[in-house]
C-alpha cells in the first residue's frame, strides 16, 4: 500500500498539514508493525499538481480573459509543480520499488509565482495580497531533521524508516550533505515562463 502525501506534511504549520503527518507516520507503523508478513506500506509526498482540483490554473485564466488583475500572494513565493502523468508515473514506480515503511519524494522543478502569472497572461498586472494563515512562502518536502536518514536516487529522494527490523534491506542511495533541505526556494531546476505556458 502507497498513501498519497503533500508538501504540508514537512514542518507542518497548520492543521491539515499536522493530518498529513499523522497520516504518513500512521503508514510508517503500520510497516512496522505488519514485521516478516507480506503487508508493506508507504508514502508517496508530491505537491502542486497542475490543473488538478483546487488548481489556481482556472481560476487565474478566468481573471484574463476578464482584463482583471491575477492576486499573488507575495511576489518571492516558489512553488514545486508536477504535472498528472509524473505523479501517476512516480506513485507506481514507487509502489514497484518500495520495501516497507519509506516515504518516497520526486526531484520536480520549482516555479516563481510571478513567472507563474505571467505564463498566464504577460498582459494582466499583478497585485499583491497578504499571505493566507496556513500558508507558506516556500513549500518544503523534505525537512532537515529528516534528511539525516534520506538517501538520492537519480529520479527521487527517499526517506528511510525510522525502524528497520524485520529483515528486508532498504534501498541504498547516495546520503544527502549535512544541513541538506528540499525546499521550493533552494532548488537548482526552474521552469521558465516558457515551459510553463506550455503546461497551462
């Protein structure tokens, strides 16, 4: 079994991020406690699937076409993006490689929320509102205290159990740096306003 996680599960700040947590520590027990049987679970944690339910996408393309301005939070914020076939390519791929009790996070690009508007329409202005409670600035999947047990794989990264004892091998990966965080604003690999608007 694979549950689907999210970006709020790292260093939760609001309730449903604080679930998500509970959720992914829940599956990871219940490895735990499934020891020699056949039963595994594991975690699969993305974040902003593009036009999925909830997707600014519609509701951004709306304000253009009515001549209205596109609200931007605050004009630093990043975001990880992925689209509906890498998730569900990423969710089975890790199902097939999983052993028990990781929770597995892809290497996805990050966006610019600005590029991101402007992918949109270069002809709205863009105005800036304050940031929602809940929210953050910078989205993070994988939190420096984890990262101590996360090993790179060349498509993800994986965070190991933190109770490995009943005899299946983890998987074996390159150990991430000391200090080492997976966050939106941090990363190397950004999509230009270009390739989103191929996305949108």
């Amino acid at each position: 079994m694979v549950a689907l996680s999210t970006d709020k599960a790292s260093s939760p700040i609001n309730l449903y991020g604080a679930t998500k947590l509970v959720s992914d520590n829940v599956l990871q027990s219940a490895n735990h406690y499934a020891g020699t049987r056949d039963s595994r679970f594991s975690v699969v944690r993305y974040s902003n699937v593009l036009g999925s339910r909830g997707s600014v996408v519609p509701f951004f393309k709306k304000l253009a076409r009515e001549g209205k301005d596109l609200p931007i939070t605050d004009p630093t914020m990043t975001r990880f993006w992925v689209t509906p076939d890498q998730a569900v390519d990423f969710i089975v791929s890790s199902l097939e490689m999983m052993r028990g009790g990781e929770v597995f996070v892809p290497k996805i690009p990050s966006i610019k929320i600005l590029d991101f508007a402007k992918a949109i329409s270069s002809d709205s202005a863009t105005v800036a509102s304050a940031i929602r409670p809940g929210k953050k600035l910078h989205e993070e999947m994988i939190s420096l205290d984890d990262s101590r047990r996360t090993i790179e794989l060349t498509d993800r990264c994986v965070i190991l159990p933190t109770i490995n004892n009943w005899g299946i091998s983890a998987l074996e990966g390159k150990s991430l740096p000391e200090g080492f965080s997976y966050r939106s604003d941090t990363k190397t690999e950004w999509l230009s306003i270009d390739q989103l608007r191929q996305l949108v």
